[in-house]
C-alpha cells in the first residue's frame, strides 16, 4: 500500500476513502440529477402534480432542488491529514499537539470527549476503527474491515 491510502486514516480512526465527501460520488450524482431535472423543465410537472391530493409534497420541489444544490458542494478534496474535513477538527489538533499520528496512540482515546461529536453520524464506528487501528496497525485497518 502507498503512503497516499495510508494518509487517508483519520486521526479519528475512519478512513478518507469511505467518506462521501472525499470520493465526490453523491455531489456528482446530485449534479447530473440536478442537470437532467433542468432539462426536463421538472420544476413545471412539479407545480402541476402539486395541486393534486395525492402529490402535494411537490410543492417542496425548489427545497430538494436547493438540497441537491448544497449536496453538490459538499466536497472534501483533502484528506484530513492534509486539512481536509472540518476547518476547526479539535481531534487533528489534539493529535499534532500530542506529536501522535492518531487517537490510536493515545492512552485515553476510548473515553476522549473530543470524539464524541463524531457518534451522532458515525455512532460507535470511529471507536471501533481505533481499536482495530491499535491492535493492527493503519495498513491492516484499510486493507481490512472498515466501519463508517
């Protein structure tokens, strides 16, 4: 394995590749859906089918086209090790800080409350991830089962 897939481990314990931001498949999707809806004038069988009783949701139409729109941008062309991801990521931080090259190689990961912002998306699978990354090492771990 390069050293480019293995810059792809987070300090987090997940893994840049797994991430739809970094691969850019759904901000493409959304893109070419977005583009095809256009081009099919669907903002007008939108209005048409929203006054029936059975089709009123369309008349969100504009707010799912402007959530694909924001789909779109949602990007990550950087790993987090080379900025990528949040801005501001306490987690990055407190590893360079530690001169550690993730959570992993600290005694305190498993009760870190820097990690705790990541459950509400990724439940337990960044914890699940360290554990493996510590007993395997980072090229075990991508070469290996990866939760997300």
């Amino acid at each position: 394995m390069d050293d480019h897939a293995l810059e792809t481990v987070t300090f987090c314990g997940l893994c840049c590749m797994d991430c739809h931001a970094y691969n850019g498949k759904i901000a493409d999707l959304a893109r070419d859906l977005r583009k095809e809806l256009r081009s099919a004038h669907y903002e007008k069988f939108a209005e048409a089918l929203s006054a029936l009783p059975f089709a009123r949701a369309f008349e969100h139409y504009q707010d799912c086209y402007e959530q694909l729109g924001l789909m779109m941008k949602f990007r990550c062309k950087k790993g987090c090790r080379s900025g990528g991801g949040p801005p501001h990521c306490t987690i990055r931080r407190c590893c360079r800080e530690k001169g550690l090259r993730g959570c992993w190689e600290c005694e305190e990961y498993e009760t870190c409350p820097h990690l705790n912002f990541l459950t509400s998306g990724h439940g337990d699978a960044h914890r699940k991830n360290l554990s493996i990354i510590k007993k395997k090492g980072p090229l075990e771990f991508l070469n290996g089962k990866r939760h997300w």
